[in-house]
C-alpha cells in the first residue's frame, strides 16, 4: 500500500510543479477573452484548460492509487490466486508508448507549423491508442479461455477491473481526440486545435506513467 500511495503522491506533485511552471509564463487575472474558449482562446481560457486537466489528472491518479492500494491490501488474504500475466501485455505497453511519443511529435509539430507532420503523427496516435484497446480485450479473451474470468478469485478481478479502467479513462481521452480532429478538418492547426493536442499529449503521458506503474504491480504481484 505504500508503495503505491508514494507512487502517486509523486504524479499528483509533478503534475502540480508542471502547473505552476505555466503560471510563471501566464497572468490569468489580466488576460482578456472567454473562459473555456477553444476556437480562439485567449490566455485566460489556455490556462483554464490546464488547470481542468490537472485536476483531473490528480483526481484519476487518486482513484488508480486508492484501487491499487486495496489491491496490495488484498494481496494477503488466503484466498489471493494469481495469474499468470499474458505476454500479449508487453506489447500492448509498447504500442501505449509509441502512442505517447506520436502525441508528442504532433504537439512539436503544430507548435512549428509542420501541417503534414501533424497530420500523420496525429492520426497515427489515434489509430495506436485503438490498437492498444484492442490488443487489451485479445488479453481478456485469452484469460476468459484459461478460465479466469472476474468472478473466479480477488487476484483476477482485481486484473480486470485495473486494467479495465485504464481503458476506460483512455476512451474517454479518444473522446477529446476525435473533436479536436473535427476541429483540425474543419479549420487547419489554429490556436484552439494546437490547446486540444498540446492537452491530448499531456494526457496521453500520463495515462502511460499510469500504466506502467499498474502494469510493474499487475507483473510483479
């Protein structure tokens, strides 16, 4: 239980230096324009955003921490069976790496007006990050057919439930993906497109030093 609680103290901790990093280059207090403008957004509307998805980093960050500290708590009791991890889960985090590092590209990529780099490093994120949901339920799959399922002992739901809200929070992060492509088809790389990709990167990383903590507890447990 320590362990994870230090773990994600450390993300919620860096995630908030991060965010008074950006502070120091914005004065929201005398920036102009609309809160939460994502077409043309001013100062005050970009660090709005930020701090949006900073709390809602924090707040799923305490949600893996409290579901992985009753996983460590659970771990003790004489009914705890565990499973063997498919080796299908090793490329399963390399495409979420890759996902993370196309992200990334786009982001550098629409700061320097790169229009087809951005496009391609966008779009191939986007296709990753499904690869990687897919690739999941074919792990699923292949432990229903070694016959563990979620009710079959605490070591095995608790895998499927992690994992599976993982995903979930990466669904939701398609969500924001996809408008932010809308937008990119409708209007080219404008301020409020590169907000949604510098905000998608940001996520993505995290929801990748997310998995690789839950996938060194799933491996090592």
């Amino acid at each position: 239980m320590t362990i994870a609680v230090v773990i994600f103290a450390s993300l919620i901790l860096a995630l908030v230096g991060w965010l008074f990093a950006q502070s120091l280059h914005t004065r929201p207090w005398v920036a102009q324009g609309p809160a939460f403008d994502l077409t043309s957004p001013s100062a005050r509307s970009r660090q709005l955003w930020r701090v949006t998805l900073m709390v809602i980093m924090a707040v799923v960050a305490s949600v893996f921490g409290l579901f992985m500290s009753a996983y460590l708590i659970r771990m003790d009791y004489g009914d705890w069976r565990p499973l063997q991890d498919p080796a299908l889960l090793w490329a399963n985090t390399g495409v979420l790496v890759l996902c993370s590092v196309l992200l990334q590209l786009a982001w550098g990529a629409a700061r320097r007006g790169q229009d087809a780099l951005l496009k391609l490093t966008w779009l191939g994120g986007g296709a990753m990050s499904l690869v990687f949901i897919g690739g999941q339920y074919v792990v699923w799959r292949q432990l229903n057919a070694a016959g563990f399922y979620l009710d079959h002992n605490p070591a095995s739901a608790f895998f499927f439930v992690l994992t599976g809200l993982h995903v979930l929070h990466l669904l939701g992060g398609l969500v924001a993906w996809g408008r932010t492509t809308i937008r990119m088809g409708a209007g080219g790389a404008s301020a409020g497109v590169r907000l949604g990709i510098e905000l998608c990167a940001l996520y993505w990383h995290f929801l990748l030093a997310v998995w690789v903590v839950l996938f060194a507890l799933l491996s090592t447990t």
